[in-house]
C-alpha cells in the first residue's frame, strides 16, 4: 500500500483577513471615542468637585466668622461683612458678597433667623419688644454660588446657629471665670530684640522690630521685612495684643493695555486693615526683560495702580499728575516711569516702569497695602532709645500728637502738618584713635487714615469734646494713640549717611553688601588726617516705600527725602589742613534695571572712600559724590575709582552676570582706566569686579564730571 506523503510549506502561517483587521479596528476605535469621553467627564467633574469643595470651605469659614465674635452689641459692621463683628452686626446679606477662591469667584449671601429660647430649651421666633434686648440664637444659612466651566449655575447652602453666648464667652462659663476680659496670650519683648519701646497709654506698648532688607538678584531687587506689635505690661508680665507682618519690596514692571482687573489698596480703619476690592483698572506683570524677580512682584505689578473711581488711592498723599501725557489716557491711574539714559520718562503700554510695594499680612496671606509715609527722621547716638527709652518714647508721641492736632481733615490727606521734633539726644564726641560711635537714624511712618478714623482719632485726643465729639466714645475706645497707625522704624541700614568734614569717616555700604559681615551704615569714626572740629554726619531716606528698600525711587515724587544730622565733635589735637582739590558729580542710571545705590567711589589721595550724597532740585533728588583730593604743590593729582556697578543676578539655583560699563559725561579729567578684577562685583564672595579708574593731573579748580551706567553693550549718553 502508498503511503500518502503529506508536504508542507515553510514559512506558511494562517493569517488575518481583512475583515478581521477592520472589525478589530472598530472596536478599538469604540473604546477610545468611549476612554476619551469618559476622560473629559472626569476632568469637568474634578473641577466641578474642586469648586464645590471651595464652596462649602468659603461657606464655613464665614460661619467660623461670624461664631467668632467677641461682644454683643454692635461694632458697626455692615450687613455683608466677612470679617469678625458682634452678634448684633449678624444681619441678612442680600446684595452678596464676590470672593476669589483662588479657581473662581464665588457670590457669597446669607440669610439670619432670630429665636429666642425658653429655659425648657423650647424655641420661638424672635419679634423685637422694649424688654427684649437681643434674640438668644440666630440661624445663619450661607449659600455659595458660583458658574462653572460649563457655564451652568452651582451652589451650595450650609446652615448653622450662632449663640448670643459666643464661643469664647461659652469657655468662660465652662471654665467659671467671672471676668469680661478676652483671654490673654504671653509675651516675651526680649524675642524682639531692638525694638524701643513707645507708650501708648493705659500700660500698653507698641515697638517695631528692626526692618530686615533681604537682596535679590544683587541690588536690582530688594525685599524689607518688620514686625509692628503691640502689647500690654502688667507688672512683671507682658501680654500681646496685636503683631502686624509688613514687607516692602521694589519691582521692574510692563504696563498692561487697557483695563485690567485688580485689587484697591488695603486700608487701616482703626482695628484692621480692611481687604481692598476687586476693581476694573489698569494693571502691569512682571518685566518678561527681567527674570527671576521674587514672586510677590506679580501682585505689586498688577495691584499697584489706582482706578478711576477709586476711594483710596496707594499713595493718598501723591500730588496730583499734571505733566505731559503724550496723549496716553492714565485712565485713573497716576503716573508710572521709567528711566532712559539717566532720566524718568512717562511709561505707557508695553513699557518697563519701576514698582515699590507695602505689603501686609492679612489672614494668612500678604495682601497690598497704602504706601509707607516718612514723616520724620530723627539721628540719635545709638545706645540712646535703649537707655533713655522713657524720653525717647515721650518724644515720640510729643511728634505724633502735634501731627494729629495739626491735621485738617477738611483738606487731609491734600495737606499734612509738619510739627516739629526734640528727642534732647545728645551728639557723638571722638577723642580716641580707633574708636567707633555708632549712630542710628529712626523713622516715624503715619499711615494713611480714613476720614471716618481721623475724626475719631481727633475726637478721642480732645477727649470727647470739640467740633469731633459725636465721633467717639471714650467708654468704649480705646486710646487714641493705639489706632493711630503709626510706627516708629529703625531705618540706619537704609538711609544714606554723609560726613560734614575730612577729619571723621561715616559709614554707608552699599545696600547689595547688606547679607555680609562687612555691611556697615552710621557707624563714625576719624579718618587718618584729623583734626579739631565741630562738625555733623547726616542721614537722609526717601519718605516713599523706595526709601525702605533703598532702590531706585519710583517717581519723581517719590524722590523726596527727610533728612537729619547729629552733632560730632572731634578733639584729638591738630588743626584742620588747607581745603584740597574737590572732584564731584551726579551718578546717574543708564536703564532701569541699574540701582545706583550699589556704586563706590573711591579717591586716592588720601585713600579713603568719597562721599556719597543726595543732590536735590525741585521734587527731584539725585544721587551723587563729592572726592576731597590733597593738594601737592598748589595743585592735585589722583584718582577717582567707581566699581560695583556690575551685579549678579540670582534666577533660582543659577545666577546671570550683568555686565555694565561706566560713562563719563565730561573732560576735566587725564585718563581713564577699565580695570576687570573680575567676572562680578560680590563682596560676599571676595570677587572685586570691574573698576573704572579716573586719573587727574595737576587740577588747579573744582571739576565736575558726571558717572552715567549703562549696560556694557548700550553706547555712552
């Protein structure tokens, strides 16, 4: 029998048909339409849950608000307030309230229902009658509405009662204590130290910490931090009342197009800072030429503008604008600048512009506040606030109370008073080779008050008499100097300090020194040719939020400086030498990302380092140095040395050099020498930078030569 052979094909393998694959397809293209559909839904419903969430969180965070309350009887707070009033303030809110929850704006409104309660825990509702004082319980439902992505209308409700006995009071009882007093929290002054203490009446105190200037990116940007706290001293024993958080920080800035959205300032209102509204105006970021500024800056960028309409402005006190606008609409806003070959122009939309912002902290967060305002500065020897803190503190209030006596508030804040200033501080003696007196400049700042609080400030001062007597009552506020929002500032590292002669040295780093050990400011000593003399070393800051970070002023008005002086007498033998040869001038910014603060000038002979000193026309205060070089034979030669003009610009975790050259504007001078020592000025890393030497031969007369920097690759002015 044949067997039958049976063949087989390599590489023969059963495939897919065609149809197989398109059906296959099919299925896939199902399940993915159905994946990406069912994605969609999951984004839509996270968002949705994550608005819902705020919501509800809104909806109890007011409830807390409005269960925290401390009396009964009215404080004045409207009916749609989200700050912590009294039990009687609780009522409805039908207007509603728009808050950002940070995804969204969410409408806020609640409605209030009053019960009274029987002793048998029954309750009825509450009708108004000459012996009923107040209901015993209120009903709150707060309903959060908001518009989701979809466009559809949301909202949540949440409801609670609110006793007449708050829950503070509630744990007095609990814990049997009789006292109507609020519960007291320790204090300990020695945390804080520097901080002079000034009275403000029924034993409590108010100090200010000393201002911290943090650097950024080297000198461009700078960022102050201090602590205002006042606190009560009962015998032994301190208890704080309030801490106030403040920053002052400056920014390079673009001028947005048009209207944008945007906060008012935050406004003391005698207990608070009251939060600044939402409003419809012009706005600014962050300079996308300037990278790496701190992250406040695009809320200062953006908020930093006043509205058409608005009821404070951030700087109450700013002159009205009235310089050429180009035919660019400031829309309410006041003027913004920045500055060209030395000198501040009118920004307009898409321009860079200089920013300076006071921030303030406010339930948790720090929100924009009314510009600082200088009212005056006063130079005493160091140890004297500490040691004579009694006359210290009484000259102080002396100042403020002659501030409030002598406003108007018919022409407030239009017109200020300039009362006049004695703190009986005695002046600096130098008598030993080598010794250093250390001075100290402080501030006094007054913030700007609302009419409403003027008045009642007026009217407690007067002690409830006068033509303010229906806005206060003593009884129940307290003393006028607690909520009058001043502050007494220790400000010597950042006010310039100048000498009145040769024979002494005064002290004044540059502020991008600030982190290192070697930063020094009002520090006095000789100089290594003294001689007997009367003479003074002199502080001055801006009174603008610009003099707190001791950076480019923002403005012209802005420029204005209070200055002070301290007697120094110098006798440690000798006779003061003929008057040499002065070289001086303007150091002028060549763009606005250059702080001329940083600069030094330095002379040769003597070597010693030149005078830094603020020249004023008008409103506007320019920087500028005065070098004495030693006549030799009836004339002078030397040098003149400027560096730190170059800066390191930190971005994260890498940093960027800015290379910058300086420009002279004048002759008068026999060379000039560029020396590079360096990549970058940084005195925290021993790294000189570059110098720019000028020599002079044989100067028989004063010369002036201005210094303009710019960037190394712009052309001189």
């Amino acid at each position: 029998m044949k067997q039958q052979r049976q063949f087989k094909y390599p590489g023969f393998h059963r495939g897919f048909t065609l149809l197989e694959i398109m059906i296959s397809v099919l299925i896939i293209s199902v399940g993915l339409v159905a994946l990406a559909n069912l994605q969609t839904k999951l984004s839509r419903y996270s968002a949705t849950a994550k608005q819902r969430t705020l919501a509800v969180n809104l909806a109890e965070q007011q409830i807390e608000t409005m269960q925290a309350i401390s009396v009964l009887g009215s404080t004045g707070a409207g009916p749609c307030a989200t700050e912590p009033g009294a039990f009687d303030d609780l009522a409805n809110c039908t207007s509603g309230v728009l808050v950002d929850g940070g995804s969204g704006a969410f409408t806020m409104t609640w409605t209030v229902s009053e019960y009274l309660q029987h002793a048998d825990g029954t309750t009825e509702a509450y009708v108004a009658a000459p012996n009923l004082r107040r209901p015993d319980l209120k009903l709150v439902t707060i309903e959060a509405a908001w518009v989701d992505g979809q466009g559809a209308q949301q909202d949540i409700e949440l409801s609670d009662i609110i006793d007449a006995t708050s829950i503070f009071n509630s744990g007095r009882i609990h814990a049997r204590i009789e006292s109507n007093e609020p519960p007291k929290t320790l204090f300990n002054p020695a945390e804080f130290p520097g901080v002079v203490d000034i009275s403000i009446g029924e034993e409590k105190l108010k100090g200010s910490t000393t201002p911290e200037p943090t650097i950024k990116n080297k000198g461009n940007n700078v960022i102050t931090s201090f602590d205002v706290v006042t606190y009560l001293q009962s015998g032994a024993q301190a208890y704080l009342e309030r801490r106030e958080e403040f920053k002052v920080l400056n920014c390079v800035c673009q001028l947005n197009a048009g209207l944008g959205t945007g906060r008012e300032p935050s406004v003391w209102n005698g207990e608070k800072y009251a939060l600044g509204a939402q409003v419809s105006k012009r706005s600014g970021r962050v300079s996308t030429l300037e990278s790496g500024q701190p992250a406040a800056c695009e809320i200062c960028c953006n908020d930093h503008h006043d509205g058409p309409a608005a009821d404070t402005t951030y700087d109450p006190y700013r002159p009205d604008f009235e310089g050429e606008t180009g035919g660019f609409d400031f829309l309410g806003d006041h003027a913004h600048y920045n500055i060209v070959d030395g000198l501040k122009v009118l920004a307009t939309e898409g321009d860079e512009y200089l920013e300076a912002c006071r921030f303030i902290r406010k339930d948790g967060f720090f929100v924009l506040a009314t510009d600082m305002s200088l009212q005056n500065l006063e130079v005493v020897p160091a140890a004297y606030p500490s040691n004579l803190n009694a006359q210290y503190s009484t000259s102080v209030i002396d100042f403020v109370t002659d501030f409030v006596s002598g406003v108007d508030p018919q022409t407030y804040a239009g017109t200020l008073p300039d009362p006049t200033y004695a703190s009986l501080a005695p002046g600096i003696f130098l008598g030993n080779v080598g010794v250093i007196k250390p001075a100290l400049s402080r501030g006094v700042y007054v913030d700007f008050m609302t009419p409403e609080l003027l008045r009642k400030i007026k009217c407690l001062q007067a002690g409830d008499t006068g033509p303010y007597e229906d806005y206060c009552d003593p009884q129940i506020d307290p003393p006028w100097q607690e909520i009058l929002p001043f502050f007494d500032l220790d400000v010597t590292a950042l006010a310039n300090w100048t000498k009145g002669s040769p024979s002494i040295l005064v002290s004044n780093s540059p502020i991008s020194d600030v982190d290192s050990a070697s930063f020094s400011r009002g520090e006095v000593q000789l100089s290594s040719t003294h001689y007997n003399v009367e003479t003074e070393v002199t502080a001055s800051i801006e009174q603008s939020n610009s003099g707190l970070t001791d950076t480019n002023p923002i403005g012209p008005d802005d420029e204005l400086e209070n200055s002070d002086g301290i007697p120094v007498t110098v006798v440690i033998g000798g006779n003061p030498p003929t008057d040499g040869f002065l070289v001086q001038g303007n150091i002028m910014a060549g763009s606005n990302q250059i702080n001329v603060e940083t600069v030094r000038v330095q002379q040769d002979p003597p070597l010693q380092t030149c005078e830094i000193i603020s020249i004023q026309s008008g409103n506007t205060t320019q920087k500028g140095y005065v070098c004495d070089l030693t006549i030799v034979n009836g004339a002078a030669s030397g040098s003149v040395t400027f560096s730190d003009y170059n800066a390191l610009k930190i971005t994260g975790a890498g940093s960027t050099v800015q290379n910058r050259k300086a420009c002279p504007g004048q002759t008068g001078y026999a060379s000039i020498l560029v020396i590079d020592d360096g990549t970058v000025a940084n005195p925290d890393l021993g790294i000189a930078g570059e110098r720019t030497v000028v020599n002079y031969s044989g100067l028989a007369q004063d010369t002036t030569l201005d210094i303009t920097i710019v960037a190394e690759t712009s052309p001189c002015p």
